[in-house]
C-alpha cells in the first residue's frame, strides 16, 4: 500500500501535557484529514456503540465536516455487528445511533456510511447450540467469536477490499484496556509501513490506524462529555448506560486523574458463558426497577452456565465416535431433550417479555430468536439429526400459544406421531437403541424418493456404528479395548527370504 510518509508521531504523554483537550483533539483531526486526503483507499470503521469506538467516529465525523465538499473524495463505512444476543439495551441503542447517523451524514453530504451486519444463520448462535447441540462457549471451545463476530466483519472488510484492492480499517484500540491489547499492538507498531499504520496480520491489504490508542479511560470520557455527539445520539445517555451497568452504580464525570471512571464496565451477548458472571446485565437490572424485565435472560444465561454438563450431552461426538481423556469419556453435544429445553427456555422468557405489563413499549416487540434461525434449527433437528417427530413446531405453538408460521415438511421425511409413538413402545425405555432406530427409518424413507440410492448402505453403516454401544459402560470399556489395542507394538511379518531382517 503506498501512502506518502509525513504524519508526525504522536508521544504517549496526557491530555494536560499536550496543550490541553482541545489542542490535543485539534491536533488529531488535522491528522485525520491528512491521512485521509493522502490515497484513494476507502477506510472502514468498526463501532460497537461503546465510548471507544463512539470517540474514534466522532474524531472522523469531526475532521471531514472540517473539509470542502471537493475533498470528501472516497466513501468512509461504518461497520456494526449485532451478534443476534447482544445486551438488549445496548444493541437498541446501537440501531438507533446507526440510524442517526445515517440521516445525520446524508444532511451535512458526508461520505459516512453505517452498515448493521449480522452473522450468517446457519452460524447464528442459537442455530449452533440449540441446533447443532453445541454446548455452552467454554474457554476452550469458544466457537461462538468466529462465528458471531469476526466472520460477518471479515467479510465485509473483503468485499471492499475486493472492489478496491486495499482499506484502512480505523479502530478504537487502545493500549489501557489491558496488557495482552498493549503487548499486541506495541508489537504491530514495530512493523508499521509508516506513523500511525498498523499492518492486519488476519486480512490482507488492509491497515489498522488506531487514532486513541494512546488515551485513558477518562480521557475518552472527558472528550465525550465536553464534545456534543457528531450525529446527535446523546454522549450522556451513553453514559447513563455505563453507569447503569457498573455494578457500584456509579459512573462519575471525569475531573481529575484520581477521579475513577466506570471504563470498565463492559457489554457483550447476554448469553455469554466465558465470564464467571454477566456483570453488566445484573447491574442493570439492580440499578433501574424499569429493567427488570431482563430477569428471564439472566436466569437462562445462568442456567446455560453450570460447571459440569455431562448430564445434557451426549456420551458420543457429533459424528457418533467415542473419545477418552485420560479414563474418562469427553461428551459431545447436548442431546435431544437438552435442545428441546433451551427452545422452551429461550421461547418462554421471548413470550414473558412480549406479554409483562411492565415491559418497556420500545422492547414489547423483542425477538430473541428470529424465525430464519427457527426454520433452520427444524431443518437440523430433522434432515441432519434425523430427529424425524418433527417436536419444533408442537414447541413454539405450546410455550407461545402460536401456530408455527412454517410449511409441513415432506410427509416420507417426517414420522407421524402415531409411529413414533409405536416405536417407543417397542423400545421402552432404551433410548439409544429408539434413536438407532429412529435415525435407520429416517435414512430408508431420504433415500426412498431418490432415482438412485447410491449410498443408501454406506449411511446404514454409519448409524449401525454410532448405536453399536448398550450404554455409556459399554462404549467407555469398548474404548478402553481399542486403546490397549493401539499401544500393543505389533511384530514386523518376514518373508521367508530373512536377509533383510533385523538382528
């Protein structure tokens, strides 16, 4: 990426020792302009909604209405990505401030333009737990980042990166939020093709400029609450939303250096388990009587949370094989009537909310599973999984009191309720060996309307293998046998021509 050199680098030195705010944020937005007139590379800005990200876009709303019109040559994307869980107050005030900003832009001619992206469906987070089964994010199964973030964000920084051949992507990193963020980025500083501009190590032709990342906590506040909002979203509300999630309740202006500030109170996805505890939610719903209806989210994310769910899952992995650590079975997905479950949980607390008379008005509407990723948790559930009673729609229409808006499914696929009733009965209480069977009529009735049945055997086979075992005993010894197998060291086989063979 050629950019011509000549930006100034700026000392890691304070507000005060700089000239003051204003000289400090003047200084930025000069610099701003000249790296933004200095090449025709459409720059990228992520915003999340919270104070970092809100500094950094009013510091680049600042610096263009700063430039004549002939000047605001190439287009300036905002990018926001709603995970599909995010905190409910948050992610309403994140639509609201894109929707603001997108008049605001359009009124004063800047080239600002916001973007709401949202992950795939099929890699939605219910789609992939109450789907799919994959259990709760843990740190060491964290599936739910790739999947809900950096994939919708990836992809749209590459379609730009497609249409134009390179991007700046501005970013309000900085080096205060933690040690692991300053080690990362003093180590990218060292790679720098010039001041200011970080090489992406994850995306080609793209670099980082990180116009705050030098800043404090209350730095950042401080010029949010002397600086009025660029687009006209409230700073102040973003500050009642912080303190309302800090959990002493307070989050005060910031005066001096040994004023606290409520910098790290932190916003996520409301269903997240990679933290002992979601401080955010509780504080909120502690702080203001008028959000407590965000309890039933809460207490499913609490109940998602628990130490040890062995119990839920299933003894075998997605593909049906049996794996130990050290003697012990590792479980793979929750089973069926764990799936079954979560929908009634997170279907019971969407109706609670809808239907509390205490509900705001603006969150009376709220959708915490939209019906795309309904239709594609019934698909799993019965072409992948072979689940073939077909349980969402009977689901959602006894917690909601609905009928499910969806189409009947092909009558071969999907078992009626008598046959599967009869199959139980035959069965008993052998689960294992009702879902074998289950999943062998499902296999039979897909390839039953096919011209050709190539395959037809080969996924017998497969679910025969997978309900080979009597019980979770019997796969755990018969693991046990495969294991002493392999580490038995086998006899080299000689000819009767024993030249060659060892001494």
């Amino acid at each position: 990426m050629s950019i011509p050199l000549g930006i100034p680098q700026r000392r890691n030195i304070p507000f005060k020792e700089r000239g003051g705010l204003a000289a400090t944020i003047t200084e930025l937005t000069e610099e701003i302009r000249e790296l933004y007139q200095a090449d025709e590379v459409p720059w990228v800005v992520g915003y999340s909604g919270g104070k970092d990200s809100t500094a950094i876009l009013q510091l680049v709303w600042f610096a263009l209405e700063g430039l004549p019109e002939d000047k605001r040559t190439k287009p300036v994307h905002v990018i926001s990505t709603d995970t599909l869980v995010e905190n409910p107050i948050v992610a309403s005030w994140v639509t609201q401030s894109l929707e603001a900003m997108r008049k605001a832009a359009e009124a004063k001619g800047l080239p600002i333009t916001p973007h709401r992206l949202t992950p795939a469906t099929k890699d939605s987070f219910w789609v992939g737990l109450i789907g799919k089964g994959y259990p709760a994010p843990r740190p060491k199964f964290r599936w739910c980042t790739e999947r809900l973030k950096i994939r919708p964000s990836n992809s749209f920084i590459r379609n730009v990166v497609r249409e134009h051949g390179e991007t700046i992507l501005v970013l309000g990193i900085r080096k205060a939020e933690s040690q692991v963020r300053a080690k990362v980025m003093a180590k990218h500083e060292k790679r720098r093709v010039r001041d200011r501009l970080s090489p992406n190590g994850n995306l080609p032709n793209s670099l980082v400029y990180s116009p705050i990342e030098d800043w404090s906590n209350d730095e950042v506040w401080t010029f949010l609450m002397q600086y009025p909002n660029a687009w006209g979203h409230e700073n102040k509300d973003l500050l009642t939303m912080y303190q309302g999630a800090s959990s002493d309740g307070e989050c005060p202006l910031v005066v001096d250096d040994t004023t606290p500030s409520c910098g790290d109170s932190r916003f996520g996805c409301w269903t997240c388990t990679l933290v002992d505890q979601d401080k955010s939610m509780s504080a909120m719903i502690q702080n203001d009587e008028e959000k407590e209806w965000m309890l039933p989210l809460l207490e499913l994310r609490n109940e998602l949370d628990v130490a040890d769910d062995r119990h839920l899952r299933d003894w075998r992995k997605m593909n049906g094989a049996i794996q130990l650590f050290n003697d012990r079975i590792v479980h793979g997905p929750y089973t069926q009537a764990s799936r079954e479950h979560w929908l009634r949980r997170l279907l019971d607390a969407q109706t609670w909310i809808r239907k509390n008379e205490n509900t705001p008005e603006s969150v009376r509407g709220i959708e915490l599973i939209t019906m795309d990723e309904l239709h594609e948790i019934r698909r799993l559930w019965v072409f992948e999984k072979h689940e073939v009673e077909d349980s969402l729609p009977r689901i959602y229409e006894e917690v909601t009191g609905e009928p499910f808006p969806g189409k009947p499914l092909d009558e071969h696929l999907a078992l009626a309720g008598d046959e599967i009733a009869l199959l139980r009965e035959v069965c008993g209480d052998d689960e294992l060996h009702f879902s074998t069977l289950r999943e062998l009529l499902a296999v039979e009735r897909k390839f039953r309307t096919m011209t050709r049945r190539s395959g037809l055997f080969e996924e017998l086979e497969k679910t025969i293998r997978r309900g080979y075992y009597d019980d979770i005993d019997d796969a755990t010894e018969y693991a046990h046998r495969m294991r002493k197998a392999k580490e038995v060291p086998q006899l080299p086989i000689f000819s009767e021509d024993t030249t060659d063979a060892p001494a």
